[in-house]
C-alpha cells in the first residue's frame, strides 16, 4: 500500500469562514495534514509526495469533470479580484445566483458569486497552487494503482466531494475522488465512489448523476437537518444513462457507529449490484463524536471496523481523505482505520 501527499497543499491556508453569520476560525487548514500524517506515523505508515503538481495529463483530466470556465476561474479569480478597488484580501462573495441565474457574468464579483457555492471557500493569492496539488495528489494514487499496488491512499486537502463541475463549497475546490475515478476509468470499465464522509458528496453526485460507467455511493447525515442541505435524499438516484447507479443513504442526526456500520453493509450491497471492478473511497473522518462539525456519534473503534468492512471487498482500491477536522482524536481515526484496513 502506498501513501501519498504533497506539501504544496499547505499553500491554500484559509484563516475563517463564514458560521452562522460569523467569522470563524476555519478547521480546513494544513493542521489536518499534520494530524492525519501523525496518525498513519503512530502505526508505521508514511508519505511519498507526487513528482510533479501540475502536469498537461491532470489538466486534461480535470477538464472532464469540471468546466473550462470554472477551471480559469479557480486560477485567475485571486489577481483580478485585488484589482478591484477596495477589494479584501481573500476572495469571499457578497451575491449569488439562488434560485438560478439566467447569463454567465464577466465581472469577477459576480464570477465569485457563481462559483464559490457558500461561505466556506475564500481564495488566496497561493490558494490555487494548494488546490491543484491536493488534485494531483489524488491522481497520483490513481496512477499508483494502476501500475500495480492494490490500495492507495491520497491524503488530499483541500477536500474534493462538495466539489461540483462548475462550483466549489464546503471547503472543496477540486473533486479529488472524482479525479481518481476519472484515472481509474483509463483502465477500468466500471468503477465505483463510495463515501463514507459525514457530509453527503454533492459534487461527486452532480459530475456522474448522468453516467452510468462510474457508480456513486453515500451515505451522510440527512440533508433536511445538515449541510449540504439541497442534495442528498434517497430520491437522488441519478438520470438518463445513470438511473440507478446513483445512490444516498441519509442518516438522522447524531447517529452512532452501529447504525452508521449498518447503513455501510446496506450501501455495499447496492454497490455490488453494479458489478464494480475498482474503488474510490472518500473517506471522511468527520462522523466522529469529537469533529467540531459534529453530526454523528461514531468513536475511534468504528473507523477500524468500517476499515476492515471496505477491505474485505478486495477490490483496487483508492481510498481519498475528505472530511475530518482538527481534534484531539483525528490522527487515532486514521490510524485505526488503515490498521483495519491492513488488518492489524
């Protein structure tokens, strides 16, 4: 098994977002990697960097499961916003179109607006370089897979599953999982998304809600009570060619792990249906009790549990860091995940 990250990711280092009509400290910074890199040390485990974070082959990648426009926008926005008179140091949008705009607009407040979905994704002048290095972090455990180990981890963050093709939100700019599909697909025909993060992945759910070659899985706190609050429901089961290979599991609110390990082997048995030939896990470590986004009650032992449930499946297997947020008990969770996984 190989790990993997890059230390550029440390570049997108965003001090608050947005609570409740709050500035607040943000939880998405380059202390998770510290965290979750600790965690992997505590039980042998290290990091290999990426040889490269920007490369023809990711752009080519990228641009097919997000738009020209929004990929130009995510490179370009920092400089043309601080050419605005006044403007703050971090891009932060003021209007956006609810409800659905009717044009694309050319000023780069109104660009903001469409694209950063919420409150949770300013931009710094360096945050695009994270950005695209937690991207090619991803892809090079894709890669990795493909020439030959049988799971790979990509310690990626920014995050990636809020990611849509034409918007950021929930601290996610790139879609990271859907990234490694996208890499898997060159060699397999069917691949499958898992996620298990306590947010459901409405990015990864709107690149392949019309596809029926990649097969989406999540299961997440319900909607109704939880953010990402408009997508989901177990309606949600995708259109056209993807009817039926789009799936969503919703949970109550501060569900504990018996349920949430429950709801797994359902949400695998679905899976299965579909015949898989590889996987991407997006693994979030937000469903413990701890998180500071709190929506679930899981503890530590349970994310060694869902390790061993997701091995067992002995399919290629990427396995893509989402949620998780500076605690105490971040680093023991990834820790006693992969030990589960590894089957220590």
């Amino acid at each position: 098994m190989k790990f993997f990250y890059h230390p550029d990711q440390e570049r997108h280092a965003p001090t608050t977002f947005l609570v409740r009509g709050q500035p607040t400290p943000s939880p998405e910074g380059p202390v998770r990697a510290e965290l979750l890199a600790g965690g992997l040390a505590t039980v042998g485990l290290s990091l290999t960097p990426p040889a490269e974070t920007d490369s023809p082959t990711l752009r080519s990648r990228l641009a097919r499961i997000h738009t020209p426009r929004y990929l130009t926008f995510l490179e370009t926005i920092h400089g043309r916003w601080r050419e605005l008179p006044g403007a703050s140091e971090l891009v932060s949008p003021n209007v956006h179109p609810c409800g659905g705009g009717h044009h694309y607009p050319r000023h780069p407040v109104g660009q903001a607006g469409w694209h950063l979905h919420d409150m949770a994704c300013p931009v710094g002048a360096d945050s695009f370089a994270g950005i695209l290095a937690s991207a090619a972090t991803a892809q090079a455990a894709a890669e990795a897979l493909l020439s030959g180990h049988g799971t790979t981890y990509a310690l990626c963050r920014p995050p990636g599953h809020h990611a849509g093709p034409d918007r950021a939100g929930g601290f996610c700019f790139l879609n990271n999982a859907a990234l490694a599909a996208t890499v898997l697909r060159e060699h397999f025909s069917r691949v499958a998304i898992l996620d298990v993060d306590l947010h459901h992945g409405n990015g990864t759910q709107d690149i392949f809600y019309y596809r029926g070659d990649v097969w989406t899985g999540s299961l997440h706190v319900d909607p109704a009570d939880f953010y990402p609050f408009f997508w989901g429901g177990a309606n949600e089961e995708g259109m056209g060619e993807g009817l039926g290979a789009n799936v969503n599991l919703p949970l109550p609110l501060g569900s504990d792990g018996q349920v949430f390990l429950d709801t797994l082997d359902e949400l695998i048995g679905r899976m299965h249906e579909f015949r898989p030939e590889a996987l991407v896990v997006a693994l979030g470590l937000d469903a413990h009790r701890g998180d500071p986004l709190a929506g679930m009650a899981l503890e530590t032992e349970d994310f060694h549990a869902m390790g061993r449930c997701l091995a067992a499946l002995a399919l290629p297997t990427v396995l893509v860091q989402e949620g998780g947020y500076p605690t105490e008990y971040l680093g023991a969770n990834l820790a006693a995940f992969m030990t589960g996984f590894t089957g220590g």
